[in-house]
C-alpha cells in the first residue's frame, strides 16, 4: 500500500491519482466507447477537460478522501479503469461514479470496486447518503447502481447531461 492508497478489495486496489498520471487519463476518456455515456454529447473528453478533471480529483482526494480513484488489478498492477467519488451540486453531495477500459468489461470489476467504495463510505464518513447518477441507455451502470442498494429518485438533467437516472443511498440503520 502507499499513502495514495484508500482501500483494498479481494481483486482490486483503488488509489488517488498523480499529475504525472493524465496518460492513463486521456487514454480511458479518450476513448469513444467509455465516453459515450460520461457526457450529453457523447464525446471523448478534451484534454482540457481530462487536465481540470485530473487536478479537480487530485485535490478532493487530499482534502476529503473522495475523488475519482485509479482502480489497478492486485495481481499484476494493471490499470483497469476509475472509480470513486465526486461531488454532484452546489450541496456537494457524494455522487459514486466509475469507468473502465473496454477490455476490462464484464469481470465483475466495477461491482468490486463501486461495493469496496460504498461499504468504505458507511465506514469511515458520517455522512447520511450519497448519490448514484448514470445515463439512462446505460443498462451496464444502471444495474451496479440498483445491486448497489440505491433507490431511484428521477431521470433528469446532470451538468447538462439530459436523461440521467439518480439513485440515493441511504445510511443502513445501526444493527
């Protein structure tokens, strides 16, 4: 583990990112088939884009523990993709999001990591809910938020992204 590690699943590290780390970046939102549904207009990000993203995840990871995290395989240290969370709103709510290179699809990477990220947040914050927020077309997103836990609250408009879905997760009663 190093000090920009946050937690370890059975498969899974997930780790804050370095500046000196945009490569990996660009080549995972650059990407059409993972852009297609981070934005309303379905296009890979701009570098530009990807630098404040980066810089934006970079300081959230060292003030809150949250930002976008790299999610890398034990096993080999192959980067896999990200997940973590950001902030959705002026309220800055926890809003978990995640994304990963298309040959790393359908091994059960993003359940590991976003159920890693989730049972970490009821653990060591002490806030009441976080946000689930995915395209409407994404079925693959859509169906890690709803195992996730979360309640459907709306379709609506997301930094104008139109028709995405938001799901809350609530804190579980202590047992």
């Amino acid at each position: 583990m190093t000090d920009l590690t946050l937690l370890e699943t059975d498969r899974l590290v997930l780790s804050g990112w370095r500046a000196d780390q945009i490569g990996d970046l660009y080549r995972l939102h650059g990407d059409p088939m993972v852009a297609r549904f981070l934005t309303g207009h379905g296009r890979p990000w701009t570098v530009e884009e990807m630098d404040a993203a980066l810089a934006h995840w970079i300081a959230l990871f060292d003030r809150q523990k949250m930002g976008k995290l790299r999610v890398t395989r034990k096993v080999d240290g192959v980067l896999v993709g990200r997940c973590g969370f950001g902030i959705h709103g002026p309220e800055e709510i926890p809003e978990i999001g995640y994304s990963l290179y298309p040959e790393f699809w359908g091994n059960g990477y993003v359940w590991e990591a976003a159920s890693g990220l989730r049972d970490w947040y009821w653990r060591e914050t002490d806030r009441d809910h976080f946000l689930g927020i995915a395209d409407a077309r994404n079925e693959a997103s859509l169906k890690v938020l709803r195992k996730l836990g979360g309640v459907y609250t709306h379709t609506g408009d997301s930094y104008g992204h139109p028709d995405v879905e938001f799901y809350r997760y609530d804190r579980p009663a202590a047992a």
